[in-house]
C-alpha cells in the first residue's frame, strides 16, 4: 500500500537521521537542521507504529478466520481493531499535515485600542495582561517594545515580543478583533457598553527570512515622549523607521540607546513584511477558499467577552465557555480555547487535502 510505503520510508528516514546524529561526523549548523528534523518525526513515530501494528493485526486476523477454533477469536480481534482503525488513521493524518514554518519562532503581538474610548484602552490593557500571564504560565518571556499608555492602566496601543517554545504556533489564532461587553468604570448609569481592541500576531521574522534594501527606508531620530522611562524627554532616542514600497511605519523608544530602539525598530519591521509576505503566499494557494480560523486578519471580530454573563465567545469555531475571569487571568480555559483553535485548523486543512 503507497501509504503504509510512505510511513516505512518516515521511520527510514528517523533511522538514518539518529544514525548519523551519533556518528559524531556532523556538527553546527547541520546538527540543529537533523536535531530539529529528528525532533519533528519522533512525535508521529508512535502513531505510526501503531497503525503499522494494527494493520498487520488486521491481516492476520483474516487469516485467522479459516480456522474454525480460532474463526471466534479472530472476529472479536477484527471488530476491535476495525473499530480504531478510523480514528487512528486521522489523528495519523493530522500529525503528517504539513507544519507552518513559522511556528518555532517567537511571536510579535500588537494590541490596540478601537472603538470604545477610554473603555477600549482598558480592554487592551486587559488584553496585555492575559497574554502576559499566559506567556508565565507557558515559561515564555515577554519584551515590551513600544507603548502608549493612559492614565487608567489602558492602552491605545502596546507592541510585544513573546519568546518561547511554540509561542508563534499557538498565539496565531489570537489575531482579529476583540469586543469586550461590560459596564465601564466611568458609567454611572450602570448601562453595559460595547467596545473593541485589535489584536495582531506575527512570527518574529529572520534576517534570512526578509531582506531590507537601504535605499528603501528612511530612519528619523527624534525626541522619546510619554511613558517609557527615565530616559524619556532627555535623549533624542526614539527612533522611526518608514518602509516606502510598503508604506510601513514603525517606531520604538522603550530602549535607552538609539542603537537599542533602532535594532528593535528593525526587528518590528522585518516581521510585518514577513508577514505581508506569507499572507500573500496564503492568499496565492488558498485562492479558492478562505480558511475558518488562522487567516490572521486583523479586521475580523473574532471573540467577544461578555462580562454580564461570564462569557467567552470564539465566532470562528462558535465556541462559547463560561469561564470569563480563568482566560483574561491568561489560565487553562484559554488554553482550551486554543486547542480547540488548533483542532479546528488542522481538520479543515485536512478535509482541502481530501
């Protein structure tokens, strides 16, 4: 069978590579291409152990049935083999669906404060704050690199880095919009308002990934305003980066040196283009079909967050948990929340393969 052809040439493959990973021979930049390759098939090797095992028992069961003695055995062994065999066979699919090449890299998340005022800054502080604290919970560390904060532990926008395993891979379906419903501090009248924060996640790109021509940007260095520091208002720091094919701007004066803010300016910059690009590449192969969840558009209402009711809504996957305090606390309800994300994008992309 071509598929069972394919899952012994995997466990080949996983075999050569430990081999040569233990002959000493290779090192540097070769040895973590293996490792990571290595690392990648032994997480389906047990899958696919079990699936070569069952079809094999499968076989032999139906030769099994030309014996009268054993013709009840093997019946009893066939029904139950032939009753995971469906469910084995897609948790197998889904492990072998092609990875995002971007999902081992550190994520960059920029939040910012929509409709709403006051309330929407504070919406996005609260947004900050439950990716911190999941970040935490994960071990990932966090980077701020540039914000705008407001008197009321809000913000109009906030930009951040979150390294750490797999923090690119799970974060990505956070992108889109976010409506918060809850009555503001400032309402007297206790009446519930409606506001909004965006979220956008990209993968820290490379100096592999984008190349940046000189002549295409221009760096302005100006004076650091607002909350940011000690160095605020007193060293002309900040600095601003304006990509001119793209029209992107970005700056950054959380660091203390103009050398700091510029290498995180650019840093910033590299992964929007990147993201640009993927996008592009996504749209140019997905061109028949618009994915459910993981499209990373900004514009789109993705979860509403119902205070009145303790309630969470994902509109992608409509999925609605009554645990409002456990996800903005960044705990395990947003992690199922999450998974749920992840299960659903890979059974679409599955059933495009089909």
């Amino acid at each position: 069978m071509i598929i069972e052809d394919k899952l012994l040439d995997i466990k080949a493959r996983a075999k050569d590579i430990e081999t040569k990973m233990n002959s000493g021979e290779i090192s540097g930049d070769e040895l973590t291409k293996l490792s990571k390759e290595y690392s990648q098939l032994s997480e389906v090797l047990p899958l696919i152990d079990k699936y070569l095992q069952t079809q094999q028992g499968i076989v032999d069961a139906n030769e099994m049935l030309s014996d009268p003695e054993l013709k009840s055995i093997a019946e009893e062994q066939l029904n139950e083999l032939k009753h995971i065999l469906p469910d084995l066979e897609r948790d197998l699919q889904i492990a072998l669906l092609p990875s995002d090449s971007a999902d081992d890299n550190s994520a960059i998340v920029e939040i910012r404060a929509g409709v709403g005022g006051e309330e929407s800054a504070l919406f996005a502080g609260d947004l900050f704050r439950q990716y911190q604290s999941y970040a935490l919970r994960h071990g990932w560390k966090i980077e701020i690199i540039e914000e705008n904060a407001t008197s009321l532990r809000g913000y109009k926008e906030i930009i951040f880095k979150v390294d750490g395993q797999g923090a690119y891979a799970r974060l990505k379906f956070e992108s889109g919009i976010h409506r918060v419903q809850r009555v503001p501090e400032t309402e007297a009248a206790g009446r519930i308002h409606t506001s909004a924060a965006s979220v956008a996640v990209m993968p820290e790109a490379k100096d592999i990934d984008v190349v940046i021509d000189d002549k295409d940007i221009r760096i302005d260095i100006f004076r650091a305003s607002g909350a940011g520091g000690q160095h605020v208002n007193k060293t002309d720091s900040a600095i601003r980066i304006t990509h001119f094919p793209t029209g992107i701007v970005v700056t950054c004066q959380n660091e203390r040196s103009q050398l700091q803010n510029k290498a995180t300016a650019m840093a910033v910059l590299r992964s929007r283009l990147y993201e640009k690009q993927r996008n592009e590449q996504m749209n140019a192969s997905n061109a028949s079909r618009r994915s459910m969840v993981g499209s990373g558009d900004r514009s789109e209402k993705i979860r509403t967050y119902n205070f009145p009711e303790q309630r969470v809504t994902d509109h992608r996957i409509k999925l609605t948990l009554y645990k409002l305090d456990n996800i903005l606390a960044g705990g395990e309800g947003l992690d199922e929340m999450i998974d749920a994300l992840i299960s659903a994008d890979q059974l679409e992309r599955l059933a495009a393969i089909d």
